[in-house]
C-alpha cells in the first residue's frame, strides 16, 4: 500500500517538477493533489474492506446496525490465521488501511492550512486511540490488540514521511 501511495503521487511527476506549476499558490496544482490523495485514500479503504469481505469472519458489530448482504457467504474464503504473517493481514492491516484513508483525507481536506490539519489529525488519532483502547474494558466491540496501534502509527508514519519528501519539497 505505501508503494501505490508512492505510484499514484508520482503519476504526472513532470507537472509536480515544472516550477510554474507545480506550487502550493496553484488552484490546478493543489486540485490533482488533493484528487490523488482521495484515490489514494478510497483505494486503502477498498483493501481493508476487501479483507474484510474475502476473508474475515462476518459477524461483526456492523451487521447489528445493517443487515449483513447475502452475497458476503459466497465470496467469503476460508484461510487459517495460526500464521503471524497472515494473522497480521487478516486483523491489523485494514485497521492500519482504515487509519491510513482517515489521513489522506484529512492532508487532501486540509492540504493548505497546516494548522487547521494537524488540529483534525489529533482529533482522529485521538479518536481511534479512544476506540481501540476502549475494546480493553468491552465498551466497543472487538478485541484490543497493541499490533493496531503500532499499524495506525507506522501508516502514519509513512504516509507523513511520504509527504514530506515527495509532496512537501514539490510545494514549498
């Protein structure tokens, strides 16, 4: 997923190098990228949901708010989780995916008022912080796992890294 985050930013690179163009003072400019960051952040909400979908049990706490689709059975495929390397595919990275999205969304949201996104971002971070360490006590449906939280910060992690280094320098 970091890769494709790299891929679809660097779609259209010489446009990002052109110094007239490529400057946070250009509407263009600052729509693609904010356009790239939400295809970036549906297609990490797509991963995790298509995780859920194929190989994820389907009795999860939002089917008690929806009814679950019949067509979930159908595709579901069965894969045993007593390897580390496929349990941490099945349960940790559609949460860090999920987080990831949350991100993209709120730089494309906020991509030009430094301020007013970092203020969003804590209040996110917080907010999924609150949720995942909630299901300790049982408050929220699901089962605490520390491997979630270090996936939200990794993801966060690179996605600021990302930035940094290929966004931050194309803008400035």
């Amino acid at each position: 997923m970091i890769y494709f985050i790299y891929i679809v930013f660097n779609m259209g690179n010489h446009i990002i190098t052109n110094s007239n163009y490529g400057n946070i003072n250009n509407p263009r400019f600052i729509v693609q990228l904010k356009i790239k960051y939400i295809i970036t952040a549906v297609s990490a909400i797509l991963v995790g949901l298509s995780i859920y979908a194929f190989f994820r049990n389907h009795n999860m706490l939002i089917f008690n708010f929806f009814s679950k689709p019949s067509f979930l059975e159908s595709i579901y495929i069965s894969i045993a989780d007593d390897n580390f390397f496929i349990s941490i595919l099945l349960y940790n990275l559609p949460d860090g995916l999920w987080f990831l999205s949350g991100i993209l969304i709120i730089r494309a949201v906020w991509l030009a008022n430094e301020k007013c996104r970092l203020i969003y971002f804590c209040i996110f971070l917080l907010a999924a912080l609150v949720m995942e360490i909630s299901q300790i006590s049982l408050n929220i449906h699901g089962t605490f796992d520390f491997l979630d939280i270090a996936f939200m910060v990794l993801f966060a992690i690179a996605e600021n890294l990302i930035f940094i280094k290929y966004i931050n320098r194309s803008i400035l």
